[in-house]
C-alpha cells in the first residue's frame, strides 16, 4: 500500500475532507479537486491508482468525466 495515491473528485468540500483524512490516516496519498473539469485534468496528468468520482459535479458531471477518461485510455 506504501505511496498508493487516489484522486477525491468530490464537490461537497466537507464530505471531500473527510474521506481524504480518513484515507491519509491509512496511509495514502490523496489528492481532491471540486470539479468534474479540474478532476479529469488531474486524472489525465496524475498517475492514481484508484479515483472515487461523483456523479453530481459542476461544469463535468462525473458520469462524463468517466467517458472521457475511458476515451484516453483507449
């Protein structure tokens, strides 16, 4: 698990806080961005091994990020 990072894109800043405390104490390295479109850039241009993604996002609901970032890894 040692450096194991995750990617928060979550636009609820206390919901994203928690989950990114809770993380951090298990040892993870967490990174979080409240937009769908700042969440993919991170996405595209981080290196995560495991991304926790909102449906409800403003400027890119979660559900395009997703199409997108499968489009990327095509």
């Amino acid at each position: 698990m040692a450096g194991e990072k995750i990617l928060i894109v979550e636009d609820e800043r206390k919901i994203a806080r928690f989950v990114q405390l809770e993380l951090e104490h298990e040892g993870y390295a967490v990174t979080t961005a409240y937009d769908g479109r700042s969440g993919l850039e991170q996405a595209i241009n981080g290196n995560f091994d495991l991304i926790i993604l909102d449906v409800m996002l403003p400027s890119l609901n979660g559900m395009d990020v997703l199409r997108r970032l499968r489009q990327c890894s095509e």
